[in-house]
C-alpha cells in the first residue's frame, strides 16, 4: 500500500521535470503527506498538462457519503479495471501524483520500522493515479486514489504491496486524454516495473501526520 509520501522539490523543478507550463497554485512542499490532505497531481485535459491539488482518499461520484474517500486512498491495479468505484476511472480520469519519497513500515519482529524509499537514479517521480469528481448539493470535491500492486524484490523486504512509480517514458503514455479501455490500462500498468529503488529507516516522529518538518526524513539507526 502507499499511506505517507514526501514532495520537497521546488515548484519549478516540478514544472520542469514535468513539461507543465502554468504555474501551480498555492504550491507548498512537505515531509509528511498524509490522506485526507490535498496532494499535487497532473492530469491532460485534452488540450495541455495541467497541476493542481485533489484531496487522498477517491469519494466515487455516486458515493453517498464522502467519508468513504479515508477507505479508499489505494486501489489493487490488478483488480481496479473490474471495481465500480475504479473502472470508469481506469477509461477516461488518470493521473500522476508526484511525488519524491514515500514511507513504508517495515515489520521486524514486535515492531514496525518507517523507511523512506525513494528511487536510486531520479529525484522527483509520480505514481499512477485515478481521480474524480463528487457534487453533492453546493459541495464539491476532487480527489484521488493511489494505484498498488503486488511488491518486487526489493519492496518484499518491507512490505508485499507497493504503489506503481511510472518510468519517465510512460507518464504521458498514462495521463493521455484519449480513452483506454480498462482492460487495456490494467494491462499497461502490469508491465510497470519502477527503476532502482533504495531505502533507510527514519524515526517514528514520522507516525504521526502532524509532524511535518525535516526530522521525518533524517536517517534513524535501527
């Protein structure tokens, strides 16, 4: 699964690594993203890429309640292009969310340890996403759910599941306006593999979603 995550690049390196040209609204970094907070994404609205914040944690556009979005914060890839919440979704509203670092709890006997995992050869990256739009009455929301999968080797350690990081060359493939079937797109993120990973442990300051500063990040000795 994917539940805490870090974004510290400056904007313009975001607005760079990721060919957007409009500037990104109330842009703000952070050590500790946790669901329930709005998070940066890209989407192609057909014309242009285009970065803004939705809310971590999918409110389905039929959902009666939008409390249901803490639930759903990952979605299985393997299973998503079969879900009602995720299929439609799969067709015509992916994602990037970007990000560079995300935390995992590795469990060593009694304990559960927190490590930053980022990737070996690039700083900043994204991982597949699906969005949506819910109205009910006045209120709107825009949220967003983290594509999983199954763990490779090196994530097996830590944890079995993982989010799904796109290679550099794939992520315009994912966010392309026009639609996949979503057979097709499940097919395409089955043959994602991330590149190099590495990790280190970090402190459980970073438990807690309040904590927000440099001391989640700093390495910690097991």
């Amino acid at each position: 699964m994917c539940g805490r995550y870090t974004l510290l690049a400056d904007e313009l390196d975001i607005l760079e690594e990721f060919d957007v040209e409009r500037q990104i609204t109330d842009y703000h970094p952070s050590y500790n993203i946790a669901p329930g907070q709005n998070v940066l994404a890209i989407i192609h609205d057909g014309k242009e890429k285009r970065a803004g914040y939705l809310r971590w944690g999918l409110v389905p556009s039929w959902a009666n309640d939008e409390k249901i979005g803490y639930k759903m914060i990952n979605a299985r890839s393997e299973s998503a292009h079969e879900k009602p919440s995720f299929k439609g979704l799969m067709s015509r509203k992916r994602c990037l969310i970007v990000a560079d670092s995300f935390y995992e709890w590795q469990r060593i006997n009694d304990q559960k340890i927190p490590k930053r995992i980022h990737l070996k050869d690039r700083k900043l990256f994204a991982f597949a996403g699906l969005w949506d739009k819910w109205q009910h009455t006045y209120k709107a929301l825009f949220t967003c759910t983290i594509l999983t999968k199954e763990a490779n080797p090196f994530m097996q350690e830590i944890h079995h599941r993982m989010p799904i990081i796109l290679p550099k060359d794939k992520e315009d493939d994912w966010i392309a306006p026009s639609r996949m079937e979503p057979q097709e797109a499940q097919a395409f993120l089955e043959q994602i593999d991330p590149d190099d990973l590495t990790a280190y442990s970090v402190s459980s300051y970073v438990n807690a979603a309040k904590n927000n500063d440099e001391a989640c990040i700093a390495p910690f000795a097991d």
